[in-house]
C-alpha cells in the first residue's frame, strides 16, 4: 500500500510541476494492463483483436511471443467474439476477406472454420452461407476444409455447403477452378466432391473429369485443352496455340515448359494481375522482361492500373514483397537469380500507393512516429519475411505522401535520425530501417521530441506494436502535456503491426485511435479521424 501512496504522491508532485513521473513499467490507472514487454498499455477489445488477427495474422510470432502463444491468445479472443455475437463474427471475416483488406485469406479461411463448428445453429448457418465469399478460389477450399475438418464432422449442413461451392458456378468458371488449383493442402478435387456428394446434371462432366479424370467430349473446351497442354507431345508452338485459344494460365501448363520465353511472352497478354506481379522474376529469367521491351511497356501500364489493382484484390503488402524481392535480384529463399528491369522496379513502387484507398489531403500537421525498437525487428507481417520495423516504414511513407505537412521521426529508447521521404524508392527504405540499430520501446518520445521542440502538430500517428516499457512518462500523459503545453488539441492515431491484444490509445479518450496496420481501408479511416 505504501509503495501505491508513494508512487501517487510522487505522480501528484510531478503533474504539479507539469511532468507526469509514473513510468511505463508501472500501471498508470487500473485499466491497463501488463504487456508482453513488461510495461502496461491499454487492452484492445476482442472485435479489436479479432480484426488485427484477420489482417495480420499470427505467423513469426513476435519478439515477446512465439508464434504458437500469439495464436493462442489471438483463437481465446476469437471464440469469444463468436460467443458473444456469431453472425457479428462472420461479417467482420467477410468484410475483411471480399473487401481485400487483408494480405492474406488463410486467418479468415480459419477463423470462418471456427464459427461453422460453433454450437450456436445460426452462426454456423452464417458462416457456411459466407463459404463462396471467403472460399473464392480451390486453394481457399481446400484450406478451409483443412481447418474444419479437424473441428467438426461432415454433416448435412456442410456437404450441401461445399456440394454447392461447385454446382452454383457457371460452368466456365468451375472448369477454371478444376483445373487451375488441382492440388492444394494435402487435398484434391476428387476427394472433397466425394465427401460432398456434389451432383448437377449439366455439370456431371466436370466433376467426373474432377473424381475420375474422364475428358468431356464436348462443351468443356478448357479443359481439353488442358488435357492436351499435359500432355505436350506436340511442343512449344501447340503450346503458345492452345494458351492463346484458350487462355491457360501458367499453372495449367507442364512444369517444364515454363523456362521458355515463348510461353510467357503467350501468357502475358491475358495474365491475371496477381500472377503477373508473382511471376515477375520468372519472366525477367527467361528474357521476356527486359529494358524498353514491349512486354516490359505492357507490364508498367497494367501495375499502374488503379481500377484492376482494386478489382483484383492487389494488397500493398503484396505489392511491397514483390517490390523487395524484384529490385534484390534474387529471392527471399536464395532460389533463382536475375538482373531486375529499372522501369518495372520504378512501377511497383508507384503501385504500392495506388493499392491503398485514395484519401484527400485533410489539412492537418502530422507527426509520424516510426518505432524501430528491438521488438519491432523480431516476427513476421502476415506471414511475409518483412518484420513490423520494415513494414511499418513503408506504411509511414503513405501516410506523409497524403498531406505535405508531415515529419517523419523514428525512435526507441531515443529519437533515431530517419532521412526518409515519399520521394525515395520503397526497397530503399525498407533496406535503410532493417539497417538502425536495436534498442528498447518508448513511444512517449514522439509526443515528447515534439513538445520539445515546439513542432506544432495536429496529429500524432505512431506505428508500433505497444510493448512500450522503457519511459519515465506514459505515450497517453506525453500527449497530454504536450496538448496542455501547446494549446493544441492534438489527436494520437496507434498504427498496430502486430496481433497482440494492446495498444498504447486510451480507449476513454475520444481524440485517440488505434487502427491495424495495412488495413487497405486505413488511409481513409485516418483521415476522417484527423478531420
């Protein structure tokens, strides 16, 4: 008891003088709550922590929390959102899934899983009914098939669930799914059509093809053609005909043929945009892409076509992985090697902005705080090898290339010199912050670096994962000092880059926000907040 009277005597004696004295490894009020550091923040609720799993997922854990303890607590959070409000449950996942928010489907895919397990009958109505809108592709299918299983039984509700999955397409459009993801997770066609017991008298052709690999004698031109492509007696040029005829995708074509520039030079005109930007490198390897040539000219004005980048779901993060791995010349795993085309480089930067949702200017003066902690360098964003620290710069670049008035500072235990503007290269950025020293998390100093230098700011935006521990002073009372100080009624935006359950915004505090980090809806939601 002594010790909390002298700490609040101690707290009452420094607000007086005007400097808050409660460090951040010591709760400043009885809502916060220790974190993973060994500081206290404020507790995300569990729709919070459910839309930052969905997002980002778990995947590489997090300097604090390995991997399996971070799902963990993100699956506690998820049933108890499904338990308090199923159906809420399942529209979030399919706002967030449809929407393209998310850099990747497999949180949603396992999360829809949850909820068609669920006791309640309605939600697991709900989540079955959302299974074509989550479940887009066969690899979506069979990854929810593989989480669902291991929860619950095949009953009635979930065979006419997945049975309809295939019969309520239009034939085109299941011929392209039975063909183009054969072989997903451990899964086939052939086995989930028999566990489903799909049957559709106009479709029985397909599925057949799917369970028994008869070929269609008519009406299902792709996927003779496809059968034909396997079996690739008649070399290069019957290949480049039936592409062209048919418009076969490279995962439809024998493994082997993919080393010819012929065939990707026969792909590129129709080529969907998210395989485009994953087979960058393969077409650069095989001389396809090259400086000034046309499929290079080709490549650069589809990558900045804002209205198919929305249309196909083309994630920033997506788009950032390409970006590093493209310009590095070699991939992540050391697997292949090319001399990178500047143009297409120059273009997936471009991209990476277009991806987000366009935002006005709002007007106000920012004041982005990059945390470059140790921590923010440990984990994974979304399952990708970039950390939150590489991650989280790009994404500041976003925020500042909106309104001209911004400053850009990074910062640990202390302020850390960061040069870094929209004007540079994203790949460039990305390899400047992967190179800043390690150190402990303090994200008081942003609003405390500003007071201290009387930069007049309108908004706070720090990108973090909250486990702030190493301050004198709280980020809440920073923020609140500086208003007092300045006559500015500054509002705090709270970046999260990881899927833990904190954050560093007083949810009691109507000027303060906490948003997930690459949401896509993010730049829009900041802005409207700011104004």
């Amino acid at each position: 008891m002594m010790n909390y009277l002298q700490r609040m005597a101690n707290y009452l004696k420094g607000a007086a003088e005007g400097v808050a004295t409660i460090p951040q490894i010591e709760p400043l009020d009885e809502r916060q709550v220790r974190n993973s550091a060994g500081g206290y923040s404020y507790p995300i609720d569990q729709w919070k922590r459910l839309e930052r799993f969905l997002i980002l997922g778990s995947e590489g854990g997090s300097y604090y929390a390995t991997e399996r303890t971070l799902t963990r607590e993100n699956v506690d959070a998820v049933k108890e959102c499904i338990k308090t409000d199923g159906v809420r449950t399942v529209k979030a996942i399919v706002d967030i899934s449809d929407g393209g928010r998310a850099p990747k489907n497999g949180p949603a895919l396992f999360v829809l899983a949850l909820c068609a397990a669920a006791e309640d009958v309605e939600t697991r109505q709900c989540a079955l009914d959302a299974l074509p809108k989550v479940a887009r592709t066969g690899t979506h299918l069979f990854e929810f098939l593989g989480y669902v299983q291991e929860m619950r039984g095949w009953g009635r509700a979930l065979r006419n669930a997945v049975a309809d999955w295939y019969v309520a397409k239009p034939t085109e459009q299941l011929a392209v799914q039975l063909v183009k993801y054969r072989q997903r997770q451990g899964w086939t066609h052939r086995d989930v059509l028999r566990l489903s017991h799909a049957k559709s008298e106009a479709l029985n052709p397909a599925l057949r093809f799917a369970v028994k690999g008869a070929i269609p004698q008519e009406g299902w031109d792709l996927i003779q053609a496809f059968s034909r492509a396997q079996k690739g007696g008649n070399g290069t040029q019957e290949l480049v005909r039936l592409i062209s005829d048919h418009n076969l995708t490279w995962e439809m074509l024998p493994t082997e043929s993919l080393t010819k520039l012929e065939i990707w030079d026969a792909l590129l005109p129709k080529m969907p945009m998210t395989a485009m930007i994953r087979n960058l490198a393969n077409m650069t390897r095989v001389g396809l892409l090259a400086p000034m040539s046309d499929a290079s000219v080709i490549v650069c004005d589809r990558l900045r076509d804002e209205t198919k980048l929305k249309k196909n779901r083309i994630h920033p993060i997506q788009v950032l992985l390409a970006l590093a791995t493209y310009a590095s010349g070699r991939g992540f795993r050391g697997k292949g090697n090319w001399t990178p085309v500047q143009q297409v480089v120059d273009a997936l930067n471009d991209v990476f902005y277009l991806a987000f949702a366009s935002v006005e200017t709002t007007g106000k003066r920012w004041y982005i705080g990059l945390d470059v902690s140790g921590s923010m360098a440990s984990g994974a964003v979304a399952g990708t090898p970039l950390t939150p620290r590489e991650a989280a710069a790009a994404l500041s670049l976003v925020i500042a290339k909106t309104d001209p008035q911004y400053a850009i500072r990074a910062f640990q235990d202390t302020m850390t010199k960061l040069p870094i503007s929209p004007a540079q290269r994203l790949d460039d950025v990305v390899r400047m912050t992967s190179g800043l020293r390690f150190g402990r998390t303090d994200c008081a100093l942003p609003m405390l670096d500003a007071l201290k230098a009387k930069v007049p700011v309108d908004v706070f935006c720090i990108l973090t994962d909250s486990e702030t521990w190493a301050g004198k002073v709280h980020p809440k009372e920073a923020l609140n000092q500086y208003r007092e100080r300045t006559g500015i009624p500054a509002k705090l935006i709270v970046v999260g880059m990881v899927s833990n359950g904190f954050s560093i915004a007083d949810p009691n505090d109507g000027g303060m926000l906490d948003v997930v980090g690459f949401d896509t809806a993010v730049p829009q939601i900041m802005a409207d907040f700011a104004t």
